[in-house]
C-alpha cells in the first residue's frame, strides 16, 4: 500500500540526525545527514537530507511543510496535476 504523507512545519523543524523519515521510495530510514533547512519564498519550512540505504549508502529526498512527499511509487500511480488536486484537498481538510 502507498503511504500518502504530507509533513507539517513542527516536523520538519523538529526532524534531526537519527530521526526517521521517509527515503524517496517512501520507507521510513534513519536520516544520516540533513544539508539544508529553511523556509521557501511563500514562507513554507522545508528540509533536505539523507538516510540509510543499505550498508554503507545513503539517499537524498527533501519536504516541504504542507506538500504531499512524493516518492516514486506515488509519482508512478498518479500525475504531478492528480498529486496537486489530492494535496489540495488534504491541506483543505477533506479525504
């Protein structure tokens, strides 16, 4: 089953070395590094970071505060304009 996960700004503010979050298969690993964290032009927190990949690897993937994680088996299931219509109508409150 795909995980539809969509962070929130006390999340991404909170996530450190060590915590999990999802890879970019959406497996939730160990995050072995972040590399940046901030906030974006419209003011939404955002993080970019590795996690455990196997022995002696890592993988990137990043979040941003309200927007839906898309990982590949999501973006092989739906459209990027699909994902846009669901995130909405989470953010919104509605299932």
């Amino acid at each position: 089953m795909i995980e539809i996960y969509i962070p929130t700004r006390s999340e991404i503010e909170a996530l450190k070395e060590g915590d999990l979050a999802p890879d970019c298969f959406g497996q939730w690993r160990r995050v072995t590094r972040i590399y940046a964290r901030g906030d974006d032009v419209n003011g939404k927190a955002y993080v970019c970071f590795y996690t455990e990949f196997g022995q002696n690897a890592s993988i990137t993937n990043s979040l941003k505060e309200g927007e839906i994680n898309r990982t590949v088996g999501l973006t092989a299931k739906y459209t990027s304009h699909e994902l846009d219509l669901m995130e909405k109508r989470l953010s919104a409150g509605q299932s």
